[in-house]
C-alpha cells in the first residue's frame, strides 16, 4: 500500500485489492479521506518509477480538473475583474491587479523588460 501526497493538497492511495484500499480509507479523519483525489494499483514491491508512472493519470486528472476550475473562475470574474489579451494583461501585471494568471502553453512571443520602470 502506498499513501502519497500530491502538492501538499491532494492524497493519491494505493492497494492491490479494492477491499483492502476500502479498509485503509475507512481508518482515515474524514478530513483525510475528503483530500483523497484518486486511487491507482501497483505492485507492492514496485520500484519509485513504477509506482510514479502508475500515479500519473490521476495526477494529470486533478490538475486538468484545477486548470478549469480555475479558468472557469476567470470567465465568470469577467468582464471587470479579468484582462484577456497581450497588452490589457501586461498593463494589469504592471500595476499589480493580478491575482491568478492563466497562459496557454502554446503561447511564446517576444519581449523584454524595462530598464526605468520593470514593465513587461
């Protein structure tokens, strides 16, 4: 049984046998079990790698279910507590007005930051 902690947040369990996963989940607060973002199965004797690669696709679940709630939160803040676009982003870095900033990870253009005043 493996109990791993994913980001400090979330929990991630392990256990060969759905019965035994159930016990070990029974045994936890209920602020424990309420942390628990995914169960997977491995070996009990698997290597550190095995076990990460096995861990992966609920770890990838979880941050693809924060990346749109978090996007969600941007869409409804908006239009008067959001910037979309290049320069409206910039300008709110700027003057400090942002709290959560979301870039595709497609996104890359040129910049450079300024000498005088450290705008982007």
């Amino acid at each position: 049984m493996v109990l791993s902690q994913f980001e400090g947040r979330y929990l991630l369990v392990s256990a060969q046998h759905p019965a035994l996963r159930t016990a070990f989940m029974e045994q936890f607060s209920k602020a424990a079990r309420q942390r628990v973002c995914g169960a997977f199965s491995v070996e009990a004797h698997a290597r550190p790698a095995e076990v990460a690669t096995a861990a992966e696709p609920v770890q990838r679940a979880v941050e693809e279910r924060e990346e749109v709630a978090t996007i969600q939160r941007i869409i409804d803040a908006a239009p008067d507590s959001a910037a979309w676009g290049k320069r409206p982003t910039l300008q709110a870095l700027y003057v400090g007005r942002v709290m959560t900033l979301a870039i595709d990870d497609r996104f890359a253009k040129p910049g450079a930051r300024c000498g005088n005043c450290a705008a982007l």
